[in-house]
C-alpha cells in the first residue's frame, strides 16, 4: 500500500526549491517520524483489515515534492509543437483513463 498525507506548502522561495534529487534521495521533501502513525491510522480507520499493523510499517526515506494547481486538476496541454504535456498532480490511478483521452486529441 503507497500512501501519501496532507499538501504541505513549502516556505522556501521557489527559485531556491531544490527539485532534485527527487524522492527518498532528497532529505528536504521526505515524511517525518509522525507519517508512519497518521497513515497506518488512517488505514485502520478506513479498512478494519489495517487496524494492528503498526509493526508491519516498513520504516525507510519516503515522499517526494508535488506541484498542484490551486484547484488540484491536472493540466493536459500542448507545450510546443510536437511536445503535449500531461501534469498528473499526483492523482496517480486516477488517471488510468487519461492516456485515450490524450490520443484522441492528438490525432
């Protein structure tokens, strides 16, 4: 099970962001000690299968940094001529259908 939390909005200015490395390998965008507790939680609070599964939490680096819109809807548009660009914001499985849609407008 991949999980994330809330959006966190980063103090930092964006031209200092530092985007890379993303993921794991970056210490400035990774969950703090309180995630393991808020995900697991949230999963036993959701689905009862979950509820006793602290110890199975494999604790390692995890997260990454976002970019949303202000309303959290993905972006599809043409960039340059022969570059159409998909910006998922993170929405991950929802977007399984995205991939026709996009064809579709292409040809």
């Amino acid at each position: 099970v991949q999980g994330g939390a809330m959006p966190f909005k980063v103090p930092t200015a964006p031209e200092q962001v530092k985007i890379d490395p993303y993921g794991p390998e970056s210490p400035d965008f990774i969950v703090g000690d309180d995630f393991a507790h808020m995900w697991v939680s949230a999963l036993a609070f959701c689905q009862k299968r979950f509820e006793g599964t602290m110890p199975k939490y494999k604790k390692e680096p995890s997260g990454g940094i976002g970019s949303f819109t202000a309303d959290s809807f993905p972006v599809f548009d043409r960039f340059c001529e022969n570059v159409y660009v998909i910006a998922d914001s993170n929405h991950g499985y929802k977007m399984i259908g995205v991939g026709k849609l996009v064809a579709d407008d292409i040809c």
